[in-house]
C-alpha cells in the first residue's frame, strides 16, 4: 500500500538506524564492563537500552547518544574514566566554575570524535531550577536486571523509567515532538508489570503529578493508548491539562515551526505545577540560578560566583 519511492526510504532510514544502533550498542556495553571493572557504578537509560526494554528491538527507535545516570558523588571518577578512553568534554569548564557547575545542571556531555560518539553523563534528569523532586540517587535505589547483548546489567524499573520520560520530554523539551509521546505510549503498552499506584504516588511526593497526568494525556489523546480508568479519571478532573495538551497539539502539526519564546516557555513549566509553592521555587530558581550562558558571559573567579544569580536577574529584567 506504501509508493515505492516512499517504501525505499523508509527502508534505508531503518537499515542506517539499525547500523547506528548496533554501533552505539557495542559502545555502551564496552563501557559498562569498563565501569563494572573499575567498580564505579552508572547505569545506562534512553537510546538502545530503551529501544529493546520499551520496543522490543533496539532497531526500531531512533536515538543520537548514549545516556548514563551516576551517583553525585562518583561523577569525579566517572569523568576521569571517560577522559582517559579517549572522550573529551564538549565544553570546557575551569576548576573555579566546575562546583557551580555541578550544582546547577545536570549533565556531562562528552565526545569520542574517532569514533563520532557523543556520551552523556547524568546526575540529574533537569536542571535544579525544575523544581521537582526525582533525583538519580532515588532512581538508582530502584533497578533491576535486564539481559542486553548477552549480559545482565541493572537499568531503572518500570516505574521510574516512566516518570524519567515525563521529565525529560516534558520538563525539558516541553514535548516538542511526537517521538517522546509515543515512547510513553510503548513503555505503557509493552510494560505489563508497570506498578500503576507506585507511578501516582512517587509523583505525587515530588510535586509531579499534573506533568505526569499531561504527558499520559497525551498519549491516549494522541496514539489511543489505554490507561486504567483511575488514572484516567483523574486526568478528566483537571481542565489545565486539556488547554495545555491543546496547545502542544497545535504546535506538533503546525505547518510552520516556531520555537516557544521565553515567556511560552515559563507559563507551560508553571502550568505543568500544580501547587503554588511549586510554581513559586520554580521562579524565584529561574531568575537566580545561572547557565552555561551566563558563566560565559561573566567569567567570575570562584570567590565571585554566587554573584552569578544576581548577574542573571538583571540580565532578566533587561531583557
């Protein structure tokens, strides 16, 4: 039923991501046995992981990087080991900005240009300023074993991995796109075991909730997916998620892209935050809290970075 022309496409799109994919795959397993013989713990997540755990065959969804949560407390010894197989940082952070740095974002990101790797290391999965409380040392509390190339290696449960999904697409890229939706989508329907009162109650503990019920909105509006009739109910209860979800649906299949301004973006995050006191950190973070932009901008010595939140606040206001 599919033209040919488009046939053939779609044939070599999937063999080019296969290829990508058994390559990445080859990758993060060497690391992960590096990691394990050097007794420093990380745990992969997102890309092939997620492919063969959610899909069922690591071919069958599209990724560009290899993720890896680590305990705050190992990140020195992981970027050590990751420097010394040949990666390097895609930014360069001095000494007098690294502890900044570390407190307020989330992620390394490296790169092997021989290989054309690129490798993320998470300590977070959003910046502070986000506000909600999922940390990766809980995440890392709640794993189990799951058999990837031949070997058993310990990946977040069902449970977290969904709320993980929730937070990346929707605290971070504000669902951009139809792929992070069908990966909650998938995750739900290829997940059977999926503990559905652990899921509500984990994000009602960390203020989470109403992103949750937008990103399982979504979905079932989107791509039919079946959720049980609680959870439904409760996100029927709650017209903020409808205007929301109708926005994003706009957006998604608007003939012309347009990114969100900055202001789009702070009333979707607050929107997405059910409870004032929420709604209230979230602010007061996103006017103190510096970026990667503004440590550029401002290269302070380390006695003056907690001046950096000030810095921000007034580039804010004259914006």
């Amino acid at each position: 039923m599919v033209p040919s022309h488009f046939l053939e496409t779609l044939i070599e799109l999937y063999r080019s991501n296969a290829i990508f994919s058994l390559k990445m795959s080859r990758e993060l397993d060497r690391i992960c046995k590096q990691f394990q013989d050097e007794q420093v713990t990380i745990v992969p997540f997102k890309g092939p992981i997620f492919g063969e755990f959610a899909y069922g065959d690591l071919c069958l969804r599209p990724f560009c990087d290899l993720d890896f949560l680590v305990n705050k407390q190992d990140i020195a010894r992981a970027k050590a080991l990751l420097l010394a197989d040949g990666y390097e940082l895609e930014f360069d952070i001095d000494r007098t900005r690294e502890t900044a740095f570390l407190r307020q974002e989330c992620e390394y990101t490296f790169i092997n240009h021989r290989k054309q790797i690129s490798v993320d290391l998470h300590w977070g999965i959003v910046r502070n300023y986000a506000s909600f409380g999922l940390s990766v040392d809980e995440i890392l509390k709640h794993l189990i074993p799951f058999e990837f190339f031949g070997r058993q290696i310990m990946i977040p449960s069902p449970e977290y991995t969904l709320l993980i999904l929730i937070l990346h697409n929707g605290g971070k890229h504000q669902w951009e796109g139809l792929l992070g939706i069908f990966d909650v989508a998938q995750l739900i329907s290829s997940r059977k075991d999926l503990d559905w009162d652990k899921v509500i109650n984990i994000a009602a503990e960390k203020g989470m909730s109403r992103a949750l019920h937008l990103g399982l909105y979504l979905a079932q509006d989107l791509l039919s997916v079946e959720l049980p009739a609680s959870v439904s109910r409760r996100m029927q209860d709650d017209s903020t998620i409808k205007s929301v979800a109708a926005q994003i649906s706009t957006r998604l299949f608007a003939s012309a892209e347009s990114p969100p301004t900055k202001l789009e973006h702070l009333l979707f995050s607050l929107n997405t935050r059910a409870r004032a006191v929420d709604k209230i950190r979230y602010c007061l973070a996103q006017l103190v809290t510096s970026d990667h932009e503004d440590r550029n901008h401002f290269a302070l010595p380390q006695a003056l970075v907690p001046i950096y939140g000030l810095l921000r606040l007034a580039r804010w206001l004259r914006n």
